[in-house]
C-alpha cells in the first residue's frame, strides 16, 4: 500500500469503533451490563466487519472515481446529487456483491459456532444474521459514495499520484 491509502485504514479504523462499540451495545447488553458472559466472536465480528466493509468499499469508490476520471474527456460533474452517487455508478451493485461476501462470511462463522455449541439452530441469533447482510450493504453505499465523492473533489495533483 502506498501512503495515498493510510486515510483509508484510518477512517475504517475509526467507523469500525463506533459501529462496533454501537453493535456490542444493542445485542450483548446483558453481558455489558448484566451477569451473562461476553461472546466474543460476536464481540470481534461486531469490530472487524464494519472495519472490513468499509475499507473494501472505500477501494472500490476511489478506484471507480479515478477510472471515470482517467477516461472522461469531459469534466465529471462534481455536483451531483448525494442520492444520485449513491445510486448510481456501480455502487449499489458492488455493495450488494460486498455484502453478500461478508455477509455469507459471518452467517457461516454464527451458524457453525451455533451447531458446534448446541448441536442445533434452535438458538441461531436471528438478528445478528439480518445484520451480517443489511449493514455492510448500507454502510458499503455510504462508504463508496463518500470515497467517491471525497476522491472527484480531490485535487488534481494528488489523483495524479494514483
């Protein structure tokens, strides 16, 4: 990695502890709070998921914005809309495809510690498998839009570095 991608570790660092502490909070907080024990791969996985999408999508929107940079002969629009981004080049399909890998990653992770542990998937925590897929999904939109974004504004000397 060149030194061009450090804010991209640091920002994902710092979205991953928020999201992080904000997800330990909502589905562990008998254990925060209570006498059941810290799950732990709950723990981790509430961490290095956000840290994972948003690194990932922050890639993909600087990689797409300097690609239509690099091949536009006219000057990129720089004021589009927000929604009209997020919607728009590439970005809800490479997040879909984010998603549904990390996604798939995690479900698998919960469902074979589950089975492992009880045997059966009576116990399988619903919730946090409907959060494996829908919040890399939204945060991968909002994290490749940004970068996107942040990345058509740059100025021209730094895209020149890339």
């Amino acid at each position: 990695m060149t030194r061009n991608y450090a804010g991209v570790f640091r920002r994902s660092a710092i979205v991953a502890v928020v999201i992080g502490t904000v997800l330990t909070l909502i589905n562990q907080p008998e254990a925060l709070f209570g006498n059941h024990p810290l799950e732990y791969l709950s723990l981790t996985l509430s961490f290095a998921t956000p840290f994972i999408v948003v690194a990932i999508s922050q890639f993909l929107g600087i990689r797409k914005a300097l690609s239509e940079i690099k091949t536009s002969d006219r000057l990129i629009a720089t004021t589009e809309k927000v929604m009209t981004t997020a919607l728009g080049h590439g970005i809800p399909l490479r997040a879909l495809i984010v998603s549904l890998t990390i996604g798939s990653i995690n479900a698998g992770i919960v469902i074979s510690i589950t089975l492992a542990e009880n045997g059966t998937l009576v116990n399988l925590p619903l919730a946090v498998m409907i959060q494996a897929y829908i919040l890399p999904a939204l945060f991968g939109i909002l994290s490749q839009t940004i970068s996107y974004r942040r990345t058509l504004h740059a100025p021209r000397v730094l895209i020149k570095e890339f």
